[in-house]
C-alpha cells in the first residue's frame, strides 16, 4: 500500500480510521455520521437515471451496501 503524504486530507482520514477502529459495532455509515459530528449525510443517489438528492439521517438504509 502507498504511504500517504502528510497533509491536510491524510490528518482527516487518519482520524476517521482511529475513530472507526475505536468503534468496532458501527457500521461504516453510522460510523462516519458520529465522528463527524452532522445531524445528516446528504447522498447523491441515481434512481431510475435520475440524479436525486437525499438526507440521510437514518443509516439503516445503508445495511446491504458493499464497500
């Protein structure tokens, strides 16, 4: 694996993945939620070739999702 360079985007990653590590029982979504302190994430989702916006409050939508 490459080794990131030190900067600004590196620190934040890095402190997601602390954090995540830290709570083993979240899921990814649920997860980036929490440490990021946001009442939401707002999701760029395609539904039936069109581009629609949504918040998302509720990570269960998120359950099946790869990645």
């Amino acid at each position: 694996m490459k080794e990131l360079k030190e900067n600004r985007n590196s620190r934040v990653l890095a402190s997601f993945v602390t954090y995540a590590i830290e709570h083993p029982g979240q899921r990814f979504y649920q997860c980036l939620l929490n440490w990021s302190g946001r009442k939401g994430i707002l999701a760029f989702v395609e539904e039936d070739s069109a581009m629609d916006v949504k918040y998302i409050q509720d990570t269960y939508e998120f359950e099946n999702k790869d990645g």
